[in-house]
C-alpha cells in the first residue's frame, strides 16, 4: 500500500482527505504544521507528499526541500486560488504539481495518480498469460497477434500492468479514467470499458485470466505474468 504524507493545518480539510486518500487505497501521515511535518520527513517512509503552501508556522516550500533531500519522492502542492506567484515559486523548488483550492477530490486523486506513475520505474516489456504489452512503443499483441486498443482501454491496461501485486479498486480506476478522459466517467463507463478490453485481450472473455475480478473490491492482473 503506497502513503502520502500530508501537510495541513485546517484539521475539516485534513480529516476529509484522510478518509478520502482512504477509500481510493492509500495509507496517509497527517502533519498539522511546518515542524511536525519536517520530522514525519525524516522519521517516516512515504511515496508521495501533498503540502499546503501556506501553514501556522512558516510556508511549504521547506518541506519541499526536505522531501526531495531525504527521500526524493514526488510533491504535490496546495495553494489559494489564484495565487500565480507561489505556484511559480512551487515548481522553481522543485514541486511535481499543484492543485489550486477549492479542488475536486477527484482531480486531487488524479493528480496524485499521475504523479505517482511518471515517477515510478519504467518497465519495458511485460508477458501474462499469453499477453505482450510493450511498453516502450505502446504496443499489445496475444499469442503473436497485434491487439488494437483505443487510448482508454490501453490506460486501463497499463494500470494493472504496472501493479502487479495490487488489488485496485473502481474507486481507483475511475480516478485514473477521468484523468484519462479529461471529463467525469461513471462507474458503469467502468464495467463497459473493462469489458471491451477483456474481449479483446482474454482467450476466453468469460473466465478471464489476464484481468480478474476481485468480488466487492475491484480487480487485479493475473498471476502469471513476468516483467522485463
């Protein structure tokens, strides 16, 4: 399970991202201030940092420092709407993004996916069960066959490409479509674009092997599978 540190002195802004960075599968540090969120840097493992800009007890752009000094994780911002200048000032010290306030938690979940995927290691090639995704010309083919996906139905497969070992859930789907998509998908766009896909990459789209539901939680890539 991957976690973000956040940084976040409004304690109804903090509690809501909390249960929301919850339910799309991820654990979270909660900082309130400068100084606890420069000690979480340095005593706690974390994937990715979303860091309010403007705090009790000084700005963010310490923190921004410090998390890409100690652990060279990507970091995310949270600044005023509007405000041009930290933004700027955010990504000169070295910030992944920003998102403005007021945001939509989507948006938040989508940015934070992205991030996470430009800064996470490249594979090149990646075979399951009959399946080869290569990923450096974005290409798909089955049992030697070229498998033409739309745009949408490669991001869905990549996504469970690239975690193996992890269950995701529609909540985390859905983020990443969106993002895809540039507009809101819904969950039934979901259960259709998993079906497209399974049709075209399953042997058999009714007992599938490569993409497999997990009842009540979501879906996971099969187990045979091998990464190069």
């Amino acid at each position: 399970m991957q976690t973000i540190l956040l940084v976040e002195d409004d304690r109804d802004i903090a509690d809501g991202l909390t249960k929301l960075f919850e339910s799309a599968g991820f654990a979270s540090i909660h900082a309130a201030t400068r100084a606890e969120a420069l000690e979480a840097v340095t005593a706690r493992d974390f994937d990715v940092a979303v860091v309010d800009i403007s705090l009790p007890d000084g700005n963010g752009y310490s923190i921004c420092t410090e998390v890409k000094a100690h652990k060279g994780v990507p970091v995310i911002f949270l600044t005023a709407s509007g405000d041009e200048a930290s933004v700027v000032t955010g990504l000169n010290m070295g910030a992944d993004d920003y998102v403005q306030k007021p945001f939509r938690p989507r948006e938040l979940l989508a940015r934070i996916h992205a991030t996470l995927r430009k800064n996470s290691p490249s594979l090149s090639r990646v075979e399951v069960n009959g399946l080869v995704a290569d990923l450096a010309s974005g290409t798909v083919s089955k049992r030697g066959r070229d498998v033409a996906l739309s745009a949408l139905e490669y991001r869905l497969l990549l996504l469970f490409l690239t975690n193996p070992s992890n269950v995701l859930t529609r909540s985390r789907l859905l983020d990443e479509l969106w993002d895809a998509a540039g507009e809101f998908v819904t969950d039934n766009t979901l259960s259709v674009y998993i079906k497209r896909l399974r049709d075209k990459i399953e042997d058999d789209s009714s007992r599938p092997t490569i993409i497999l539901t997990i009842r009540g939680i979501g879906y996971r890539l099969g187990r045979n599978h091998a990464e190069k």
